[in-house]
C-alpha cells in the first residue's frame, strides 16, 4: 500500500516588524513582556512606575515618548562608561557593517587588534585573551581555564560576590537567594569571608585548590571596598600555594574606578582577568577573560587543545569595532582620571549629605562606583512591628528611594542586587560637575521630604495605587 504526501498548510505567522515594534505604545509593550515574557517582572515594574517607554538616548541623558528628560546614574549597571550611543562607537560599527560578522572560517583582523589591545592595557604579564559576550561568560571561561591549567578541582569565592547567574558563575556567586532554587551546583565551591586574607589563607591550605576569584570591590554586594592590601596579600597567598587568582573586573574595569583597572590601585598582577560591560562601548555585548601565556598553554596550548573552549558569537566584528572605540576612546580621554577626579567631587557631596540627613548610614566607593547605604528602622516603631520593619525596609527601601528619585526628578538609578538597601551611582565618565551637582539637590529634595521607611512605605503605596487606576 502506498500514500500520497499532501502538501502541509500553514497559514503565515502574523509577526511584528521592526516599524511596528518602535511604533508600540506604552501598553502595548506591557501587554507584550506579561503575555511572552517575565509577566511576574513586568507586573514590579508597573508598580513602581518602572516601565516608561524610552524612545533616545545621548550621553547621560534619556528621553521618553512623552519628550522628558532624564538623568542616567544607573549606567547600565556599569556598562555606560562612555554614556549611551557614544558616536565613536557607533561610527566604528558603520566602517565593518560590509565585512562579514560572523565567519568561523577565517582569523579576524578587527579581533586581533582587540586581541592586542587588551594585552597593551592590562596589568602585569597579562597576555592572551578569549573574546566571548557578556561578563558571565567571562567568568565561566575563567573558571574552565584555571581547572584545565592546574588540573585541580576546587573553586575559592567570596561570600555576598556576584559573577552572574550562568550555572558555574552562579556556583561562585555568594547570595543564597539566587543560588538555592538551582542547587545542586558545581561541586567543590567554597566560599570565604570577603576581605579576611587569615580566612582565605586557612582555605587555601586546607584545599587544594585551582583560584580564588574575587571581586575588587564587590559591586552588587552594596560597593564594598575591602581593607587595604587584601588584594596584594589575596595574590600573594594563592601564588604560595600553586593557585591562580582570578579578578573580577567586569563591573570595576575600564576607568570605573579612577584606573583602569581597580586591582591596579594595588598594584596587583592577577592571574586571569575577567572584563565585560563597558567593554562593549555602551552598545554592543561584548566580554572577555585575559590570562598569562604560561597559563594559557597549560590550559589550551597545542593543535589538539585547540577547539575545548570557542563561542560562535565571540569575536564578531561588530562588537570588536566596538570594543577598539572603547578602549581608544578611554584612553585618549583619559576618562579613568576624569572617573577618580569626578568621584571625589560626588563623594564629598554625598558626605555632606550624610551629615544631615540620618537615613543615609554609610556612603562609599572609589571613583564613580558609589553606593549609598540606608538606615533601617529601628527603636519603638521597629519593636512595634516585632522587626517586621526593619526586615521590610532591607528588601524595599532603596527601591523606594529609587522611585521617588524618578517620580520627582527624573533621576534613574536602582540598588544592588545582594544588597537592596543599597542606592548604587553609576554614571557614565563622561558626566558634568553641573549634573552631578542636580542629582546631589535631588537626593537632597527626597531627603528632606522623606525621614524613614515608613514615610517611603506610603509614598510608595500611592504611587503603586496611581498606577493602578490608571490600567
């Protein structure tokens, strides 16, 4: 018996085109992420009047479809050192738009001078790089690396770290919060006290392990700045026993700081480096991991090596464009001293807000990563909720503050994500005194208006309510 195949119908898929999706309203593009998307995400947004539709961006500045302007001082969590749509990007984009992006085939030219330019700004005896597409991944290839470069198992980290949300990075990352619904993760994890060298060092002899990996400030643990000389004391312990220290640059690197690199404050040497975000110039997604030479052949020298780690979209030619713009444009700018010279102006303006105002309990940083921490509630009112407050406060109150900031004077930023109670201040390098001194009367305005949690509570709750209505 025989059977004749009929042709298969399908109607044609109705689809969005690029027109239409710059054309979506407000709505229409809430309706689209609660129907086919993180609904749970979209709904938050919502509340806290997070979901704006933004239609340009120059610089430090935003506009949305209603024409206002806004101040960027979240920066992409560190992306933006450059600012949004930096032109030197861009045009270096449009000169290999005819070249081929994407072609395994061949050996870039665009990647090998990225390749080498990497090696002309790191630290140290630092070298050969791999170029891959977002900080997680960096951090993932530098893992593998140090396994297969000392052939030991074991993985030092910090607790309250952050090196992304990828299995192995998040295996390394020290908030149980993100961990737990994942677990089990990578076996053979440890984690250490951040910023205690006797911890590391006791955890260094009792494990034979392949790195320590840490952060030198740890950004989404709240800006927390280890004490001075943990870094060089942190080397030199894991090189005593045969491990490789791996720095976690991708939020602190490219000027962030006020250098280039943060552990160069310590003039520290590492291992393997992991570099990401503004990398990418503030317009395309673009990561990194940079080791010695001894360390890459022990890893990956040799023909038969050769293919155990690759990445079909690292080292495109139009995120290498962007990254060679970035790197030249930061260094002809010298943005790493306009960072640290433009940090200590913000600094000691924050401070003196401080001073005045109770509810900011601690403000720290180095150059323009500044974090701004909250006080939380306590006393009569904190005992009255039997600690429900104070329990409420560390979860919400930065994004509390955060809303007012953007409700009242278009001023964008957002908290940490180990640390909630933590405002982080991020700006581009490229930002004035003038805008710096708008945001300081801003945060001044809220300040005054706000004396604590439960003030933010209800100012908040009027603005979900707002929203609301308006559905």
């Amino acid at each position: 018996m025989s059977y004749e195949r009929q042709p298969l119908t399908q109607a044609e898929p109705e689809i969005i085109s690029i027109e239409e999706s710059l054309a979506l309203g407000k709505e229409e593009v809430k309706s689209l992420h609660r129907s086919y998307g993180n609904a749970s995400l979209a709904a938050l947004m919502g509340m806290l009047n997070f979901d704006r539709r933004y239609t340009r961006a120059e610089g430090v500045r935003v506009w949305d479809s209603e024409g206002n302007v806004y101040l960027d001082l979240l920066g992409g969590y560190g992306s933006l050192s450059l600012g949004h749509n930096h032109p030197r990007v861009l045009e270096a984009i449009e000169r290999v738009k005819q070249a081929p992006n994407i072609l395994q085939a061949t050996l870039s030219g665009v990647a090998g001078a990225l390749l080498r330019n990497l090696a002309a700004i790191t630290p140290g005896n630092l070298r050969r790089s791999f170029l891959c597409n977002s900080g997680a991944e960096a951090v993932e290839g530098a893992l593998k690396l140090a396994r297969a470069a000392t052939g030991r198992k074991v993985l030092l980290y910090c607790r309250n770290s952050f090196h992304g949300k990828t299995y192995g990075a998040l295996s390394v990352t020290g908030r149980e919060k993100y961990r737990q619904p994942f677990e089990p993760l990578l076996p053979h994890c440890v984690a250490v006290p951040y910023g205690d060298i006797e911890a590391l060092r006791s955890a260094l002899k009792e494990h034979d392990a392949a790195a320590f990996i840490v952060e030198p400030i740890q950004g989404e643990g709240g800006i927390i700045i280890p004490p001075r000389g943990y870094l060089a004391e942190a080397a030199r312990a894991c090189r005593e026993c045969g491990t490789l220290f791996i720095v976690d640059e991708i939020q602190t690197g490219f000027g962030r700081t006020g250098a280039m690199f943060a552990c160069q404050h310590e003039n520290v040497e590492p291992d393997i480096m992991c570099l990401a975000k503004s990398l990418g110039g503030g317009v395309m997604p673009l990561g990194a991991f940079v080791t010695t030479d001894a360390v890459w052949q022990k890893a990956y020298g040799g023909v038969d090596k050769a293919l155990l780690h690759t990445s079909t979209f690292g080292g495109n030619a139009w995120a290498c464009a962007a990254g060679l713009a970035a790197i030249e444009v930061l260094v002809k700018e010298n943005l790493a001293a306009a960072a640290e010279e433009k940090g200590r102006y913000f600094m000691t303006g924050l401070q003196e807000l401080q001073k005045k105002y109770p509810l900011l309990r601690d403000v720290r940083g180095r150059g323009l990563l500044i974090g701004i921490e909250l006080a939380e509630p306590g006393g009569l009112a904190n005992a009255a909720t039997m600690g429900l407050a104070a329990k409420l406060s560390r979860e919400y109150l930065g994004s509390m503050v955060a809303v007012e900031l953007l409700n009242s004077h278009r001023v964008i930023t957002a908290y940490t994500l180990n640390n909630p109670n933590v405002i982080r201040l991020e700006p581009p390098l490229t930002i004035t005194k003038e805008d710096l001194d708008y945001v300081l009367n801003a945060l001044e305005d809220v300040l005054k208006r706000h004396k604590g949690f439960f003030s933010f509570a209800a100012s908040s709750a009027k603005t979900v309510l707002k929203t609301l209505r308006n559905k």
